[in-house]
C-alpha cells in the first residue's frame, strides 16, 4: 500500500496506490486486493476505498474500474518550471 488514509466523513479505510508511469487494468487486481486485505483482517468486513493516481492510463483499466464502485482514478500532471536566482 503507497497510502493508507481514513476518510474524515465516512470513517473508511482509503488505500491510495500512487503510479508514475502508465497504469493498467494489472494495478485494480493489486489495489482490490489491499481492500480485501484489510476488509478481512481490519475493518472487520467494513467497505473500503481505493483510489489510484496515475499519469497515464490504458483501455484495459477502463474497463476494469466500470465494474467497481468503490475504486475512483485521477490522473495527475505535473508543471516545472526554473527561475533564475538573484540576490
């Protein structure tokens, strides 16, 4: 797990997997298994949340995630700029 959270309004578990490359329908077979982990032995069969951050997706995750309700994607981007430094 990158990120073991509880929601303030619900009080559920939030397991955040982070990616920094392309993500695929691999990653929900690994975040559901967190959950399911920590439905067993945690929450005591409480639902869980899992979110995954990701800078890219493919179809396959797509597809994947349509069938579960509790799993949400964002997509992140990243913007860098460089200032020079004076005194």
């Amino acid at each position: 797990i990158d990120i073991l959270a509880k929601d303030k309004k619900t009080d559920q578990f939030v397991v955040i997997e982070l990616k920094k490359s392309q993500t695929s329908d691999d990653t929900v077979g690994q975040l559901t298994r967190y959950m399911g982990w920590l439905e067993t032995h945690k929450t005591k069969g409480k639902p869980t949340k899992g979110i995954i951050i990701a800078g890219h997706y493919d179809q396959r995750l797509y597809y994947a995630l349509k069938k579960l309700k509790d799993v949400e994607i964002y997509l992140y981007q990243v913007d860098f700029k460089l200032k020079e430094f004076r005194e």
